[in-house]
C-alpha cells in the first residue's frame, strides 16, 4: 500500500515534469507562429487562449510594434532568445523570447503559471486518480476474497479447537477447497489410525481380561473340587487360597487403573447420588466387613453431583477395601457424605494405623503399600497379612483427578486411624 | 436339575461340572453356541449357564435365540466383561443373572438356588438360617420349632433378607421388591415391617447397618 502511495507521489512529480517540457515546447510553437503570420489583424489569439497567453512584438531597434491587451508596455523578459520567467499583471508567467530573423523583430511570448500548474495538475491527477482510488479499493476486495479464501481454515481451526482430548471422530468441513480438501483428508486419515489404535489397545485390555480371569477362574474351580474331596488339606491349601485371591485382586485392579486411567476412559458423566452409591458399595463388601467383625455405617444425605457411575463406585471400592484390610478385627468404619462449602464431599474412615504425615503423599504411587512403612511390631499386630497390591490408591487418584476432585487424607474420628477425604468441585442441589 | 453348561474353555468346563455334580446337579456341556441352541430346542434343560465368550455365536445373541425359543427358561450368564454396560446388555437381553469371572463357588450355588427356587421344582425349597426356617411352597415360617403367623409383606421381607444371607440389603432394594410402582409407600413402612419381624424372630436375627440397609447374619 505505502509502496504504491511512494510510487504514485513519484508518478505526480514526474509527469509535472514532463508536462513543463511539453508546456515549454508549445510555447515555442505558438511563438513561431505569431511570428510568421504577416497581418497583425489576423494575430488575434482565441479569447480563451488570450487569457492565459501574452506576447509584445518588439523591433530591432526597441520599439513595441505590438502587445495583446494583458501584456505591459515594458519588456516582458530580456531580448534574448530562450526560457525565462516574469511577474506582471499579478502573476507569474513563463515566457520565452524568439527572434525572428526573418521578419527581423522579437516575438515576446508570456504563459501563465498557475494557469500551466492547473492544467498539468489536472490533466497527471486526472491520470493517476484511478490508481489512487483503486489501491484501496482494490486492497478491500484482496481482503474480501482473501478472508473468503481462508474461511474454511478459520472454520477447520476453529473445530480443531474445540475438539475434546478424547474425541477422535473426523473433521468435517462443507464443500472444503481443493487445497484444504487434501488438509482435512490427512487429519481425519490420522484421526482414524489414533482412534483405531485406541480401539486397539481397549480390545486389549478386555482381552487380557478374558485371558487372565479365566485361568483365574479354572484355578479357583479345581481348587474348590480338590477341597471339596479332600476336606483335610485345608491346612495345605491355605496359602494357595490366599495367593489365588491376591492374584485376583491384582488382576482387577490393574483393569480398573487402565480403564480408569484419564487416557484411556472415556467417562460417561450422568447425575448420581454418592449417598447411594456408598449404600451399594457397602453392600456389595459386607460379607468382608461381617468377616473381620467390622462394624460400619453411614452417615450423611443424598448429594447429588455430575460423575461417572462406573468410576465412583471403583472409587469408593478401593477406598473402603483399603479401610476394611487396615482396621483390625471388631473394629469400627464409617462412610460419610455431605455438602460443605458448596462442594460434595465423601469421606471414608477407618481404625487402622493410620498414615504419619510425612508419608500421606506417598501412598497415591503405584505399588506403594503402607505395610511397607509400618514399623514391624505393628505390620505383625495384623490379625491376618494384609495383602494389598499397592494400586488401589493410585487408581482413586486418577479418577479423583477425571472429575476434578481433591483427596485429603488426615486421622479419623476413631481413636486412630486414618480418614481419606474426596472433595468434589462441583455440586448439584 | 438338569443344567446346560455353555463354556469354551474345557479345563473350566470340567471343573464346573464336576464341582455342580458334587452339588447333586445333572450338567450337559457344550462348548459352542451352535450346540447350545440345538440342545434347548432338543432336550430342554432347567437352568442354563452360559458364557458369554464362544468361539462360534456371540453369547448376547446365543441368548437372544434362547429368548425366541424359551421365554422362561432361566439363563445365568458366565463371563470375563464385567463393565457396568455389559451387565446392562445382558440383563437387557433376557438374562436372569449374571456372574463376572473370576467368581467363587459358593456364589454360583447361591445364585443357581434361587433360579431353582423361583422354578419351584427345587428338591429343597426351605431356607434354614439360625433358628428360622423358611419354606418357599408352602409360605410357611418356623422359628425354634414354632410356626409363626406372618403378614404377606412380612414373609416378602424376611425371603429377600434369608436369600441373601450374609449380604446387606439395602432400602430401596427392600422397598422395590416389595412394593409395585403403584403402591403409596409411607416412609417408615420398612421399619414398621422390620420391628414386627424383630418382635417375632428375636430382637438380634436381623440386623440394621445403618446408613445401607438390613442384613440376616449367614451361620
């Protein structure tokens, strides 16, 4: 834009200049001209050109022979052939002077400047004008067609914005250009091969399921017949009982990580209610808290908030389980819900050792378990070895980080003990 | 009883067979769906357990077909998914129940008994927990020897808590299996039903878990 604007200032200045060249050229002619024409009557110049126009004709001998009415008596420029300038009449006039050999006079030709000045200005502004009006102009239809041109991008760009982390369908665009068309065909090539990949690796995990709790089950079947008919090596089968459940565990846990890994789970969030779910979790581990002679309840009300079903209860399973081992026989657990500065809260808590301070960031690591720091007399204290596989914190973590929640752990009401506290951002009245 | 056993893999087959024979269960097994669905339409059994994982046929339409020839034959699905969707889509189909895998046994019996029970050709159909003793024919409730007189309502609540033994039951499902949609349920209904149970049963043969529900402590 600027570079046009330079060049058309600099297209003004020149033609000025070349207008002044063609100006001076007709100024000779014109002089040449009065000079040839012999009757003085026949001099008369056209009134308009009169105007602007004025010539003396002097003898050799310095003696006016003739003036149009606008010219002055005196000498209007020197005698002396050539470009001059004057002042008279108010203004400033190019002149020229010719002698003529011929006729043996001088022809004292006068143009005005400003009238020159107007007629280049006119005729180079009436040349460059068009340039002049067209630069912007042009520059609002580049600009138009341009922002036209580049509207399916700002549209791709837009939806490529907003698309979900987890969201792989493929892009779609109306009537896309060809160039884009090409664009939009990678990506969604792309899109395919990522959500045919994590298609891929869900299959997998659901395989591997398969694969691993069937031997699980076959194991468990025959184990169940052998001491069926042989009830006295029940003694001997213990340990092989006890391995087999941590095998299981170990086995469910580490589906539920990876399916509840952010990466991988695709949560579907509806309305559910934690008091409810705690009911059903509860239930569900009863016959483990009736075996260790727990007592539990549950206090709160229904709060309702935004979640994945299926990831609460997993939640809330590992969270009471991990209560459920740590607590010692006949001792007491509580699950409780409620609203507290307007954010939902669940909180479960046991009469375990509970967990020093120093270590409660420690537990949310994978295969962490807080044996593992428990001072010896106490890890012994155990009524029965507690057999945890040291992910069930890990995957509460992940899917307390999947719905925004914060996991407070601090010491239970009971005399000891430890209470895991999820606070969830959200609540729904 | 006669069973049919759908199961694949042959080292799971026979101990279950063998584990439901020890039961006094009379077990066919076959180990594709294409077999399975020949031998309902041929030799109906009472129960059929199957899993869901066959070579052949998808277990979900093993048991949509079983539906079209079936209605009421009792189908207890045995498989290795255990997301929240795929019991819905099995329970949607036209399951009865539905086990996960790795399950225990005991829970397999359980659950093949109530099958049994709402078949009503069980060789046993009483309950006997504790002291209380609970016949599923004939209505009738003995406590310590001694037949007691119960409401409708009050035997409904006492067979639920009997049959899940061990479990908690929590209210709603208390409430939904005894109470139709239709019915005003006033909001202490349930504890009224339960203090005249305590009243006839003792005060400690069901207990409260507060905040959950009411369990019958399996001996």
């Amino acid at each position: 834009m600027l570079i046009n604007f330079l060049s058309a200032v600099q297209g003004y200045r020149g033609g000025m200049n070349q207008a002044e060249l063609s100006f001076d050229e007709q100024l000779t002619n014109i002089a040449q001209i009065i000079s040839d024409i012999d009757s003085f009557d026949n001099r008369e110049l056209p009134e308009m050109v009169s105007e602007t126009l004025a010539y003396q004709i002097w003898t050799k001998e310095g003696e006016l022979q003739e003036r149009t009415h606008n010219a002055p008596v005196e000498l209007l420029t020197h005698l002396e052939n050539g470009f001059n300038f004057a002042n008279f009449s108010n203004y400033r006039w190019r002149t020229y002077a010719l002698f003529d050999e011929h006729h043996q006079h001088w022809v004292l030709l006068a143009q005005r400047m400003d009238i020159r000045y107007a007629m280049a200005d006119r005729i180079i502004v009436e040349s460059i004008m068009p340039i002049v009006i067209g630069i912007p102009v042009t520059g609002l239809i580049i600009w138009f067609f341009v922002g036209r041109g580049l509207s399916p991008l700002y549209k791709l760009a837009n939806q490529l914005h907003k698309k979900h982390v987890e969201d792989l369908s493929p892009l779609k665009l109306d009537n896309p250009p060809q160039e884009l068309a090409q664009v939009l065909q990678s990506v969604n090539q792309l899109m395919q091969r990522l959500s045919d990949s994590v298609t891929r690796e869900k299959r997998f995990a659901s395989d591997a399921a398969h694969e691993l709790r069937t031997p699980i089950s076959i194991l468990k079947i025959h184990l169940h017949n052998l001491l069926h008919e042989h009830p006295e090596i029940t003694a001997e089968t213990a340990e092989f009982q006890s391995s087999l459940s941590r095998l299981e565990h170990l086995v469910d846990q580490i589906l539920a990580l990876y399916r509840c890994a952010p990466d991988q789970f695709i949560a579907k969030f509806e309305m559910i209610d934690l008091y409810k779910i705690a009911q059903d979790v509860i239930a569900q581990q009863y016959q483990s808290i009736e075996q260790k002679q727990q007592s539990i309840e549950l206090l709160g009300d229904a709060v309702k908030i935004k979640a994945s079903p299926f990831a609460i209860e997993t939640l809330l399973q590992n969270l009471l389980s991990n209560a459920i081992k740590y607590s010692p026989e006949g001792s007491e657990l509580r699950i409780s819900t409620g609203i507290k500065n307007a954010q939902a809260i669940l909180c479960v808590e046991d009469s375990g050792p509970g967990i020093i301070k120093e270590n409660r960031a420690k537990v949310f690591e994978r295969f962490y378990r807080a044996t593992d720091e428990m001072p010896i007399q106490a890890a012994n204290a155990e009524s029965s070895p507690v057999t945890g596989c040291g992910l069930g914190l890990a995957i509460v973590q992940n899917i307390a980080q999947q719905h925004h929640a914060k996991i407070e752990l601090s010491d239970s009401s009971f005399v000891s003990g430890l209470a895991v506290t999820v606070v969830f951002s959200g609540v729904d009245e | 009883m006669q069973l049919l056993l759908v199961e694949d893999d042959p080292s799971l087959a026979s101990g279950l067979q063998r584990a439901l024979q020890n039961e006094g269960f009379a077990v066919n097994h076959v180990a594709t769906g294409q077999h399975a669905l020949q031998v309902v339409k041929t030799e109906t059994p009472d129960i059929v357990i199957l899993d869901l994982g066959l070579p052949d046929i998808d277990g979900l339409d093993v048991l949509k077909n079983i539906r079209k020839q079936q209605a009421a034959l009792p189908v207890l699905l045995l498989t290795a998914r255990d997301t929240l969707d795929d019991k819905v889509a099995g329970l949607d189909t036209g399951a009865d129940d539905y086990l996960a895998k790795p399950f225990d046994m005991p829970e397999l019996l359980a659950r093949l008994r109530v099958l049994e029970r709402r078949l009503g050709t069980a060789q046993s159909n009483d309950i006997s927990i504790g002291h209380v003793s609970l016949s599923t024919t004939s209505h009738e409730v003995i406590a310590d020897g001694v037949e007691l007189v119960l409401s409708k309502r009050e035997y409904m609540l006492l067979k639920a808590l009997m049959e899940n033994a061990g479990k908690v039951q929590t209210r709603n499902s208390l409430e939904s299996k005894l109470y139709s949609w239709d019915d005003e349920i006033a909001s202490n209904a349930l504890e009224v039903h339960i203090h005249n149970l305590r009243k006839k049963l003792g005060a400690d043969y069901i207990k409260t878990v507060r905040g959950v529900g009411y369990t019958v402590k399996k001996v």
